[in-house]
C-alpha cells in the first residue's frame, strides 16, 4: 500500500457527534479518539465504512477505554466480517518522521461533502498532554474540527504514524491555525497489543528494487544516467548485461523507469511501460500485444537468460523472431533487455537479434567507489529517519570494498550487492528506537557471514527426517549449466508440485516450503494463468554463497544432470499428445543405453522422482520388451520360411535329378547370399530428406520435414538424440570428419552447427536469402560448404 487507502476510514456517529476513526485489525477493530464518542464511554457506536458505504453497529471496548484528560483513545469492534474491500491500514513507528509529508482523511462540517482528505508536514515529537502523554506536533491548513481520530498518513514509510487528537484554534494574533497534533502509533499499540506496528524496510533483502521502491534506490546514479544516455540516442533496443549481484534488475527498474515515466527521454513520460521476464505466465501475450499495439510502449524483459534455460530451442528461437520482427517493424516499440552476462555468447548466436545489439549495450559493473556504495548504505535509512551509530557506516563501507578486492584478486564474479542488502535488511531488523547499532552487524556476522549464517540456521531448524526433503527441494530449484559451453549454474522456477514426489510427502514438502519463503530462502508467487503456486530460490548468490547448497549441488551433479535431460525428453513425448498419453510417439521413450541408464538411477534414486518420471520409465522399458519381442517372433518366422524352402528343395531334388543328368552340360547355378534384416528407425514425423553415417560409423543421423535431425545408434536403432532447433524442414545434414559435430540446412535459410553429443546449437550461419539445399564438411574439419537456392555456394569460416 503506497498511498493512504481511505476505504479504511469510518465515520463515527455517537451522541450527535460526528468523527473519525479507522480500522487497526482485520477482525473489526476500529481506532478513535475517546472525545469523539462524548465524555463518557457509551456501550455502543455508529460508524459508516468509506469504502462501502455500509452502516454498522459496533461495541465500544471497555478494556481499551482512555478518557480524554488521559490519553484520549477508543477502541471499538463491528460485528461479523468487514465489508469487501475494506482493509486495515498498516501502522509504523512515528520514530524518526520529522520532517515527512503526510495525508489524513476526517469529516470537517462542508455541507453535503461527506469527507475531506487533508495534507501536511509531521514535525515530531517533543510535545506532551497536560497528563503528560506525548503528541506528535502536524502542521496542516486543512486539519480541523472533523477530523478527529483521523489516520495520519506518512508518505514516505506508508504507513500510519499516529492518530489526529487535537487541531489547535487560532490565537488572538492569528497564530497556529496551520498546527494540529496527533497520538502517536506506539501509545496506541501500547493499550492494545493486538495492533502491530510494522515499518517498511529500506532494504530489500535478496529481492531486487522495483519502480515502487525508487526512493530507497540509491548510489547508482552514474549507470543510470549511462543507461538515460544511450535511449535517448538510440530508443528502440537497449540491452544491459551484468553478473549475477551486480544490481542491474534493480538499476533498470527503480533507476531507470521511474526516469522514463518523468520523461527522461523524449515522450517516455506517454509510453507504456510493461516488466516480464520469459517464464511469466502472460509472456507470450504480451509479445502478441506488442505486434498489434498502436501506441507507444516500452517492454523490459528482465532475467532474459531464462530464454536459454527454460525454453527449448525451438521455442527460443521464436521468441528472437519476434522480437526481431518488433524491432524491425513496429518503430513504437523500445525494448529493454535484462540479462546476467555469463550467457552472452548464447545470445549472440542469435543471428536474427544479435545484429540488432551493435551499439545498444550497457554493461552493469559488480565493482563500487567508497562514495556509492556509503550511499548504499547511509541514504535509504535516513529517508525513513533511521540513523547508524557513530563509524558503522564506515565499518561496513571497509567490510564490502575488501570482500569485493578479494573476489577480484580470485578472479570471479562478486555477488556483494546482494550479501550488502541482506546484511542491511537484517540490521535494519533489529534496531533499537531506530538506530542501527555495532552490535547488531556483528552477531549477524558482517557482511560476509551473514548470509550463510542465516541459511545454515534456517536449515538446521527442520528436524532430522526433513533435512533429506530440504536438500532435495533446493536441488530440484538449481539448473545446471554447461562448463562447456560456460554456462553457469542457475535459479530455475518450479510448480509446487512438482517439487512433491508422493502424496505421502505432500504435507511435509508444503510446510518446508512455506517455512523456506517466510525465512527468505525461496519465493513463492502465483501464475495468473495456471493459478499454480510457482517456487523459486530468492537470488543466485545462495548458489555461489551458501557452501551447503553448493556442496548438495557438487555430491549430486552428475544425477541432477541426467534429470535434467529426462524432464526434456518427458518434455518432446508429451508434446507429440498432450491429451492422450496412449498416443504418444513411443519413439520418444528412452531405450538401449539411456534406458539401461535411467533404470539405474530408478534402482538408487527412486525417492528422488516424482511418480510420472517413474510411470515414463516404466514405459520405456515395455516398450523394448515388445521391441525385443517382435524381433525374436519376426527372426523365428524368418527361420521357419527357410526350413520349408528347404523342404520343398529336398522334393524337388529328388523328381529332378534325371534332368540334371540329361542336361549335364549346364553350368551349375550360384547359390544366393543369406538374406539379411536390416534396422529400421523411426521417430520423424514427416518426409526424410537426408541422411549420412558418422566418420566412426557408430551413429546415423537424419534431416528431415518434421523440422528436426535425429541421431540414431547405427548397431541398435535407438534414438540417441533429437536436434529441434530449425524453423522449417531441413534439407540436408553432414557429419564432421572428427565426428563431433553436425551441420544442418534448412528451408528457414540458415545453415546450423551442433555438438553431437549434448544436441547444443554451436552456430548459426543466416548468410543465404533462400532455401539452403545442403551442406558438406572440409576435410581439415575448419570450413562448411553450403549450397542454396539463391545461387550461391558459401564457405563459412573460423569453426
């Protein structure tokens, strides 16, 4: 809630008085002044709920009654559930507010008009009652009669800080007509331990700043001004990289759209603005939107890379055509790509974008001067009136700027912006009267320890039988990378229940998850349009930070690995029926060695599948059984049809031999070679157009309409893999002489180059501007040769 939300508001209707009050509590409890119900408690008030309308009846509470010659205050309870739509409004401390704008809302005497909103400055405390309870002193033009125990509203914590009691009556010299006071939250929550003051944090944890969040954003001015420069230059593409940590989701979304939306740019200020990222639910409609918009709008695809771990290549590739399509076609289109930069490489062999990023690239640096990273700190605690004592800034500044040292002496990536805003957040958690102390930053650990120290406590909470389930939860939420390709590990985003294996670990896994998000661990959200309750690990740094996890990831690699690829394959077999599984391409199932692999980690590991990797298992190994079957009966009747050749050869010889004695002078006949029963491979589902042997002779691969090229075990048949990266039919395929790699062509124009072992697109070749019709190897394996209907033959170079 970042505005005050009046439908909390009541109006109090007692003894002809009229006033204000609001709701503290979701059961029904109502906030006033004592004065505004008369000067005796009566049993029972009227109020009329703001956002509604609606009239209620409700007791005035006999414990929380305080006269007004004492601290002034009511608490009052309606019956039954709050009207819909009516929420209580958030309290905070008023600790700290001097100096804050502020709203209120009450009923002045106007005529007609039922409610007023009012506007001010809270100038603090220092004030107290003839009974000695402390104020809070307002100053206001528009705080009168009316509104008292009206909600004071500060702007800047968003959250109520005191009540209205008393607007001061001009003097004789025309004075204090701007002054009004208020009770401040904590006399209120000190009758009745039923409210809860709660501050808005200025940290933010291991979440990343959003746009609502832009006040407490600070220290990053120089790159948002960087990313400011190079719009306005060039406003339809902007892409900005950076390691994981190094603030760029937070740069773009609290830096720089809130400068958009001021018009930074010209005409930003009129352009829709819309944050994604490729695994939300409504992703692909907005692309859609985008084809069809007419106005002006700015996409920001945050976490692009996702694009490359949670899609397919297919998939992926769509996805880089349209928005190439965008970015060629719809000039009122801006794009704003996010993406952590260990997957740069990925994305430049994406001819079709790639060639779009000359020019449109900022990179977000991990490393910070002395004077951001005191801003870091220092700025968003005094926004919210908070102070550190004397040399912890400073102490803090030293701890960040010598880890970060450290992580570039060891060459890697630092991930201290989200150890820094964690540590502030847990500083911030335990501060005293609003002051962040030297002994609070040094039980969390500083800023190195105290991640790790805060998730190895969360861990060691769960009780012995659970941990295994806590292990295997936050494995199952890790995609590997590819040490190849220099891919990194990282988050991946999962359903709920997913994450559960049997019904009888059901309960168990839903309570450790809802324990790991309330501890802020994991991220828990809703898709929209699923309405399934998606789970994530809350950033990356716990992967490169917590030596736990890491050490589960290490143990458990090469069987995470091969997961991975069996949800993949689950993945392109339930593809081919989603709504049939009996009519399913039984090609798809695993068989020979994937099969004879997969049964081994069913045999070792078979609590960590879940029940439908387990039942696609089960269907690969009955599948070749009936496989195996139709072989052995097919070589039987083979078998059989010889015996009885043999048979009617035997007859034959014996009518025959007074013929060959009379014909002795014919050359004897050559007796035919055995017949042989070639393989048969199965798994396209359209015309083949190529096919070609690997050099070592080991493996077939074929290209065909179905837009795909497989690759088959030459001695078994199996499908070892299938390659799903081309648009359109592909025409051709060639193996490398050292048989490592396969080049494809394609109908969609491009010549493609993949690694034969893991199915990864290598390169991608775009030069052709037709059907490209084939494709063939040098002999020194460092060129391609590629033949195509526009003509020409190309030689591509540097493979």
């Amino acid at each position: 809630m970042n505005v005050l939300n009046v439908n909390g508001i009541v109006r109090i209707m007692s003894n002809r008085r009229i006033g204000t009050g609001f709701v503290v509590v979701d059961d029904g409890l109502i906030a006033t002044c004592a004065h505004v119900l008369g000067p005796s408690r009566p049993e029972k008030a009227l109020v009329v709920f703001q956002g509604s309308g609606e009239q209620r009846e409700a007791v005035v509470l006999a414990e929380s009654w305080r006269a007004e010659e004492a601290e002034d205050i009511a608490l009052l309870r309606v019956s039954g559930e709050l009207p819909t739509g009516i929420l209580p409004l958030p309290l905070g401390s008023s600790l700290g507010t001097e100096g804050h704008p502020l709203t209120t809302f009450g009923y002045p005497n106007i005529g007609e008009i039922e409610g007023a909103r009012g506007t001010g400055t809270i100038l603090g405390h220092g004030m107290n009652t003839k009974a000695g309870q402390p104020l809070l002193q307002l100053r206001s033009n528009e705080i009168t009669e009316g509104f008292s125990g009206a909600p004071v509203w500060d702007e800047v914590r968003r959250r109520v800080v005191g009540m209205v009691v008393i607007a001061a009556r001009t003097d004789p010299l025309g004075k204090l007509s701007e002054t009004a006071f208020a009770t401040p939250t904590e006399t209120l929550r000190a009758i009745s331990p039923a409210l809860q003051v709660s501050d808005v944090c200025p940290y933010r944890n291991l979440e990343a700043f959003t746009e609502t969040d832009a006040m407490f954003f600070r220290g990053r001015e120089h790159v948002i001004e960087t990313l400011v420069d190079n719009l306005q230059n060039e406003p339809r593409l902007l892409a900005v990289f950076g390691a994981s940590g190094s603030g760029k989701s937070s740069v773009v979304q609290a830096g720089l759209i809130p400068r958009l939306r001021n018009g930074a740019v010209p005409g930003s200020d009129r352009w829709d603005i819309i944050v994604t990222r490729p695994t939300d639910a409504f992703f692909k409609q907005h692309l859609t939107y985008l084809d069809q918009a007419s106005t002006s709008v700015a996409l920001v695809i945050d976490q692009f890379e996702e694009l490359f771990v949670s899609y397919n290549e297919t998939a992926s590739l769509e996805v880089m055509t349209q928005l190439a399509h965008l970015l060629e076609h719809a000039p009122h289109i801006t794009l704003l790509i996010v993406m952590r930069d260990d997957f740069y490489s990925l994305l430049m062999r994406q001819e079709t974008l790639a060639m779009w990023l000359k020019g449109r690239v900022v990179n977000v640096w991990p490393t910070l001067k002395r004077k951001e990273v005191e801003s870091i700190i220092r700025e968003p605690a005094e926004v919210m009136g908070w102070r550190f004592e004397g040399g912890l800034v400073e102490t803090i500044v030293v701890d960040v700027l010598a880890t970060s040292e450290k992580g570039r002496n060891k060459d890697k990536n630092t991930t201290i912006l989200p150890l820094l805003e964690f540590t502030l957040t847990q500083l911030w958690e335990r501060h005293v009267d609003g002051v962040l102390t030297h002994e609070a930053y040094r039980r969390i650990g500083g800023v190195t320890g105290g991640l790790r120290q805060w998730a190895n406590n969360a861990y060691y909470t769960f009780e012995e039988r659970l941990r295994p389930l806590v292990r295997r939860i936050f494995t199952d939420l890790v995609h590997l990378g590819d040490e190849e390709q220099h891919i990194p590990d990282s988050r991946g985003r999962r359903t709920l229940s997913t994450l559960i294996h049997s019904d009888a670990e059901r309960t168990d896994v839903s309570q450790i998850v809802q324990k790991l998000v309330a501890d802020r661990l994991l991220v828990a959200s809703q898709d929209q349009e699923s309405k399934h309750e998606i789970v994530e690990i809350i950033h990356d740094a716990l992967l490169s930070e917590w030596g736990l996890l890491k050490q589960w990831v290490e143990e458990d690699r090469h069987f995470l690995l091969w997961h991975q690829e069996l949800e993949r394959r689950m993945h392109a077999w339930a593809e081919t029926n989603a709504d049939d599984p009996t009519k399913r391409d039984p090609y798809k199932l695993f068989g020979g060695s994937d099969l004879a692999e997969a049964l081994g980690w069913l045999n070792t590991r078979s609590s960590d599948l879940r029940e439908d990797e387990r039942a696609f298992i089960q269907a690969s190994r009955e599948r070749q059984e009936q496989e195996e079957q139709q072989k052995r009966r097919y070589t039987r009747r083979i078998f059989l049809v010889g015996l009885g050749g043999l048979g009617l050869a035997v007859g034959a010889a014996a009518a025959s031999r007074w013929l060959v004695s009379e014909k002795a002078a014919l050359p004897p006949k050559t007796a035919l070679p055995p017949i042989t029963l070639p393989y048969s491979y199965r798994g396209h589902h359209n015309f083949v157009r190529g096919v070609a042997w690997s050099p070592d002779g080991k493996r077939i691969a074929s290209a065909s309409d179905d837009k795909t090229v497989q690759v088959w075990d030459a001695n078994s048949g199996q499908t070892l893999l299938t390659y799903t990266g081309h648009s359109d039919d592909v025409e051709s395929v060639a193996w490398s002489p050292d048989s490592k790699r396969l080049a494809s062509a394609s109908r969609d124009k491009t010549v493609r180059v993949w690694n034969a072992s893991s199915g990864q697109t290598l390169l991608t070749y775009t030069g052709h501007s037709d059907v490209v019709w084939s494709v063939a190897w040098s002999p020194d394996d460092k060129r391609l040769a590629s033949a195509s209907a526009d003509r020409t033959v190309q030689v591509w170079l540097q493979l």
